[in-house]
C-alpha cells in the first residue's frame, strides 16, 4: 500500500505549527514541526523518510536562507518558502538557492496545499513516502509507451523511453523529455528522472516553445516572475547558469542554450513535441 508523503514544517510560531499540522494531517500526509535549524536537523535525521520541508524565512539562530542553502546542498528534498515578507528580493534569493516555491503569509491553505502537491509531482519521491496521487496525475508505471506512438521519436528503442504519463505533452531534445504536466525531466536512455524548481520549469518550458526565438532577458523574467519581478533583476542569468548545469554535455560551452549578446537567450537545439495517445 503506498504511503502518503511525509512533510516538514519548520516555523517558531507554535501556533502555526499546530494549524499546519492538523490540516495537512486531515489532507492525508505525515506532518512533523521544528521551530528552529537545530530541530529541523534533528527531525531529518529521525525521519528519512520526509519528501518536502515547508520553511519559514525568519526562524531564530539561522534563518530561512541559510537553512535552504543547508537542504539544497545536503539533500534532495522538496523546499517551500513560507514567511510574512513580501519583498520580491527575499524570494528570488529563495528561488535562487534552490527552494521549489515560495509563499507569503497570509495564505489560503488549499493554495499551500496545491503548491504541495505541484512541488511532490515534479521532484522525485522514495516509492515508500510517495504521495497518493488522483488518477489524471499518476505516472504510468506499466510498460514505456511504445516508440511508434511517438512517431517523430520513432528512433528511440521502446526499453530506453522514460514512464510518460498517458495523453500529457512533451518535448523531446537531444537525449532528453520534458512532460510539461507533471512538470518533470528525463533522460531518454535511462529514464533518470531530473528534479527542476518551479522557476526553472518555467524557464527551460517556454525556452523550448520558443526555440528558434531570442528572448530577452526581460521577456524570460516577465514569464518566470510576473509581477514580483523587479526592473534591474538580473537573477535569468543565474537561472539560465542553473539550467545549463542539468541540460548541457558542456555547461561552460552550451550548445542548446545560446546566449545572444545584447538580445538575450535562444534555445538553439530541435525540439520534438508530441502528445502520448490514451490508451485504446
């Protein structure tokens, strides 16, 4: 029986604690709470098996910041950034470090709920604590979805294809698959399943239907943070370095993410998209 996913909050205010854990326990997960770094070590280390820390930015000792850059560095876990801060340079700083996603206080909890659910589906989950998932957002676990069904992919041998989730878009290029509804990376030949934050989803999503098409670094930020941008933001560069990392045989000589001196950035590769049938 699939167990449901287990969460983290980490937050000095008791009370929201308790209110966090009561209504993420009524939604089915496994909740625990620390009120500081130190409890939040202690608690990773006594329950392997949390998938996702829901993070205030201001916590006594470390704060928020400097716990996320700790979690990125040590662990492939999910982050939400929760705090009372509306600032847009704190949560591109969060987005930067490599937190998921970021909310401010106050919030409706069936959004924090959704942003939960967004972030578990796109990172990879122990088949142990994986998260109970409706029916339309379940991975197909069967057998690959045949490569005549993908017939601008028909070179790909069936046994090399990733788990594609039945009737979702993708876009193939080079030796990798974007699924953009469960918002997930894989790797053709082994089917390594590639964990992306919410801002580089964004990015590399509309890169790629974009391809062939410069796009200026105001035009990528203006996708990637809407209204919260600012006007001499210059965290695309970074995002793009970030991606890069994941995308490129050769981050520091890229041949799919080109920069465009004094226009921007072009994904510059062949891009496939395809739609894998429903069964039947």
């Amino acid at each position: 029986m699939t167990k449901s996913a287990s969460l983290l909050i980490v937050d000095d205010d008791a009370r929201v604690q308790k209110l966090l854990q009561r209504y993420l326990q009524r939604e089915g997960y496994q909740a625990y709470c620390a009120g500081d770094g130190k409890d939040m070590r202690r608690l990773l280390a006594q329950h392997p098996e949390i998938d996702l820390v829901i993070l205030d930015l201001i916590l006594p000792q470390e704060d928020g910041l400097d716990l996320a850059r700790y979690l990125r560095g040590e662990t492939d876990l999910g982050i939400i950034m929760l705090t009372s801060r509306s600032e847009t340079v704190d949560r591109i700083i969060g987005l930067e470090i490599g937190a998921d996603d970021y909310i401010s206080k106050p919030f409706d909890n069936r959004e924090l709920l959704a942003r939960i659910r967004s972030v578990l589906r796109r990172r990879p989950i122990a088949p142990s604590s994986a998260e109970t998932a409706p029916p339309e957002t379940t991975p197909h676990t069967g057998p690959s979805v045949a490569p005549e069904s993908l017939s601008s992919a028909s070179e790909i041998p069936e046994e090399q294809a990733p788990p594609l989730i039945i009737g979702h878009k993708t876009a193939q290029f080079g030796v990798w698959l974007l699924d953009f509804h469960a918002q997930c990376l894989f790797r053709w030949q082994s089917g390594e399943r590639v964990a992306l934050t919410n801002a580089e989803y964004k990015f590399l999503s509309y890169l790629l239907e974009a391809h062939g098409t410069v796009l200026s670094r105001d035009q990528l930020l203006d996708h990637v943070a809407g209204r919260d941008r600012h006007p001499l933001d210059r965290s695309i560069d970074v995002l793009v370095a970030k991606v890069r990392q994941k995308v490129e045989q050769d981050p520091k000589n890229p041949e799919l993410i080109r920069t465009v001196r004094g226009a921007g950035y072009m994904f510059s590769g062949d891009v496939v998209f395809t739609k894998a049938p429903p069964k039947g």
